[in-house]
C-alpha cells in the first residue's frame, strides 16, 4: 500500500543517516588539525581533553540504521543496491565512532 512512498524516501532517509553519523562522529575541534603540530586524529585526541559524545551519539545513530535494515532484510536482501548501501551505511558507522579512533591505540 505505501510500498512506492517508502521506495521514494530512501535514498533521502540515506543521506540522512551519512549526515547524522558524520556529524555524531568526527570531533568539535577537526579544524585544529593543521599538519604542523597537530598532524592527524591520534595527536588531536591527546592534545585536547574535552567532552567526547561518541559513546553517546554511537548508539543513537545505530539506531537510525535500524529501520534501513529493517526494510532491506524484509525483501530478503534482494535489491543489490540496497545491500551496497546498508553494508557502506554501517562501514561509515564503524569507521566514524570505532576504527579510527582504535587505530590510535
């Protein structure tokens, strides 16, 4: 019944999601990384202690995901280019609140 409404607002509940993990992910202060002193996201965590969202914001934004899987599980993950967007979906997820900042360890 509203299977060609829910078609339609995909790729715009997409952008949404890349939106929200990008902006629940990179830290408030990415503009102090100049090359000179401060060269990459390791340097930038030591220098600067201040309130980290991610543990907050990670969950949230996982839970946005939530309704993307939830509608390409439901057609049996046939739509391949669905597929490639949830699997890049939770990769950016990933990388945003986990890999980058595990790499520093």
């Amino acid at each position: 019944m509203y299977l060609p409404l829910i078609k339609a607002l995909i790729p715009y509940y997409y952008i949404f999601c890349l939106v929200m993990i990008g902006m629940g992910g990179l830290p408030d202060y990415l503009e102090h990384i100049d090359g000179i002193e401060i060269k990459n996201i390791c340097e930038l965590q030591r220098a600067f202690i201040s309130d980290d969202v991610r543990d907050t914001t990670g969950p949230i934004t996982l839970m946005m995901i939530s309704p993307f899987l939830y509608l390409v599980a439901r057609y049996k993950f046939k739509s391949w280019l669905a597929n490639i967007a949830l699997i890049g979906l939770c990769a950016y997820w990933l990388w945003s609140f986990y890999i980058q900042y595990a790499l520093c360890m």
